[in-house]
C-alpha cells in the first residue's frame, strides 16, 4: 500500500506527555479522567485541542501544537498543565509523571470506554490490562520522505541514552523490579510495539504495513507503535523511546536532545552523509542494558562492539550538539540534561526517596507530585 509522508518544515517540534491521575491522600491511581476532560473542555467542543482522553480512566495526555523552538513546547505544556490543575485543585486529586506508578495495582485500573481501547483489550488481553504505563513521546519534523528511515535508524543509536535519562519506572506492584525502566521491557509485549525493523527503503516499510492490514493484525498506521516511528501524516519522526518524565524541565530535556540530534542527522543527509547504523542485535541488547541499568548502563556504540558507559557518552554528544541547540535557539534545554546527570534520573531519585522513608513508596508518590508542580527535578539528598 502507498504511504504517503507530508513533509514538514526541517526541526519543528512537538511534545505529548501523559499523566497519571492519583488520590491527594492516599496516592492511589484515581479513574477521574473523564470527570477532568469534561471540565477543562471548551464549550461547543467535543473536547479540549490538547488535554486528551488516554487507554485508561487513570489518565490524561497532554499535547502540543506544531512549534518552532523547545521553549514553545515548554510554554505549550505548561499552559495545557496549569489548566488541569486548576480543574483538579478542588477535587482532592493531583497528577505526576513516571513510567510506573509505584505501587498502584494493574488490575484495579479501568479501561476507557472507547472502541479502539476494548479492540487492543480484548485482543492483547492479561498483557494489554497491565499496560499501566506512562510515557513521553517527542515529534521533530523532517523536509523530506528520504531522510525518514536513515533518520530513524540513526535515532536508535542514541534510544539507550535517551530511555536511560528519562528511566522512571523502577517499581512495579510495589516491589522494586531492579531494573531502571520496567515500563521498556512491559510495553515491547503488545503486538507491533518495541523496536522497530530497519528497512532501508521506503517500499520495503510500505509491503510490511501492507502486511500488517492484510493479515488484520492493525487497523490503522497509528496502531504501529514502535519505540520510533515515522508519523507520516504530521511529517514527524516520532521519538517515543522515553518513559514518563516527571517534570517539564526534564521533558524540554529530552526534547531539546532530540531535537537536537534529528537536526544534526538531517543536516548530515543535506551534505550527502551516510548516517551511522547500528545492527539491530546490538541494538537490541542496548535497550535491554539501559533498561536494566538506566544511567550505569555500558552501550554497545558501533558495528564493531566497542563499548562506553553511558553517561560519558551522554557528555561528549552534548559538546558535539551544541552548534545544533545554538541554531535551534534551545542550548539552555539541551544542557538541561547536565542537571538529570548531576542529580541522577527519576528511577535513582525514586529509589533514593524510598531510602530516605524507610521504604515508603506513598513518600514516592508524593515526591512525583511536588516535582510535578515545581517543575524541577528535586535533588535526593534535599
């Protein structure tokens, strides 16, 4: 089947954040979702432009418009935030961001009452009901239909330091999982989600969702849901490697290193380069190994298996992107990710808190709160 990709203009950015909904007292996961997106929608509308209905009653998603620079999509975010608070505030209910809740239970949560969530229920059944994840997902926009699959390929070289930044979801069910990111390995379970295939043209993506139609494992483009994926009809590559992030400076963060890295790699394509790519066993084991690991994981960064912990790596690309976050007018968000390195990633912070309150994962959860409404990772040892 033909695909068509609408270009868009190189390097606009976009962001969409999904939040949970939980009880002011007690920390539980709250089924108000509907309650909320009624309030904030505008009247004579069917619903808010960008304050979303998600899988579950448990959860809401926030989304930006089409926007040049990372400090528009924080602007977007925080307004589309501010309105959910004020609708929230008198309802005893507050909202945070991670990969996981902590200790809320799968199978207590609703489903919301919507086709295409009871079609992906009723297919996936026990492992589409524990899909009680959250995630943050970043769109960058790309001139042209031939940079897609180079870019996306070039992409998964960084998805390791990309899910061990934004790691999060270190709980599950109220035990430690021992991995930095649980949500990566839960969410590879659905069908067509996980890594996506390199193909290496634009006909051989076009045969596989031709497949896919034909054989009725998707109804639509959009039920592919790769940890990157092409978004052709917004003209997007759609970075949605990252767990929850549970606060906006480290969202502009890891929009502004995406952003940042897609420019670079389109850039690179203009001037007749070759991006570089990686075979997809290692880059299966490097998503994997920043699972489990998140900031101390070692990754695999070429063909040749040559090794670097992570962090070093994450330290160097920033030097190397600075020219890029200077044109793209975004160097203090990109050097937000400094501070997600000084201060550790939301799985150490979680875990550190949990230290600090003799294992309480409600201090968790009430420590995902505050950073929500400061806006601002909060330093474990405060």
């Amino acid at each position: 089947m033909r695909i068509d990709f609408t270009p868009s203009r190189r390097s606009t950015v976009g962001a969409e954040w999904e939040l949970a909904l939980v009880d002011r007292r007690s920390g539980e996961l709250s089924s108000v979702a509907e309650r909320i997106l009624e309030a904030v929608r505008p009247d004579g509308q069917r619903e808010h432009p960008k304050i979303k209905q998600e899988l579950l009653l448990n959860t809401i998603e926030i989304i930006t418009g089409v926007c040049e620079t990372v400090g528009e999509v924080a602007a977007d975010l925080s307004g589309s935030l501010e309105t959910v608070h004020s609708v929230i505030d008198p309802l005893g209910v507050e909202v945070f961001c991670a990969g996981t809740h902590p200790f809320s239970q799968w199978y207590q949560q609703k489903v919301t009452d919507k086709a295409r969530y009871q079609k992906l229920i009723d297919r996936t059944q026990w492992w589409g009901r524990q899909m009680l994840i959250y995630g943050v997902h970043v769109h960058v926009g790309l001139d042209s239909r031939d940079k897609v699959l180079p870019v996306l390929d070039a992409l998964l070289n960084y998805a390791p330091h990309l899910q061990a930044l934004s790691a999060s979801s270190p709980y599950w069910g109220a035990e430690d999982t021992g991995y930095a990111s649980n949500r990566a390995l839960m969410f590879q379970q659905l069908p067509t989600a996980g890594l996506p295939f390199q193909f290496r043209e634009w006909a051989e993506l076009e045969h596989y969702v031709d497949d896919m139609f034909t054989t009725g494992v998707i109804d639509h483009l959009s039920e592919i849901r790769w940890d990157i994926r092409p978004a052709p009809h917004f003209g997007t590559i759609e970075m949605r490697v990252c767990d929850g992030l549970p606060t906006l400076a480290e969202v502009s963060a890891i929009a502004a290193l995406t952003q940042c890295l897609v420019d670079d790699f389109s850039e690179r394509l203009d001037r007749g380069e070759e991006l570089p790519r990686l075979p997809p066993w290692h880059v299966q084991e490097n998503k994997w190994r920043a699972a489990r690991y998140g900031l101390d994981a070692i990754v695999i960064l070429d063909a040749a298996g040559r090794e670097r912990l992570v962090t070093d790596d994450v330290a160097d690309l920033l030097d190397r992107l600075e020219p890029v976050a200077r044109r793209l007018d975004c160097v203090a968000e990109l050097r937000g990710i400094e501070t997600i390195l000084k201060h550790g990633a939301s799985y150490q912070r979680q875990r550190a808190v949990a230290r600090e309150h003799n294992g309480s994962l409600k201090a968790v959860v009430a420590s995902l709160v505050a950073e929500m409404r400061e806006g601002s990772p909060r330093c474990p040892e405060s």
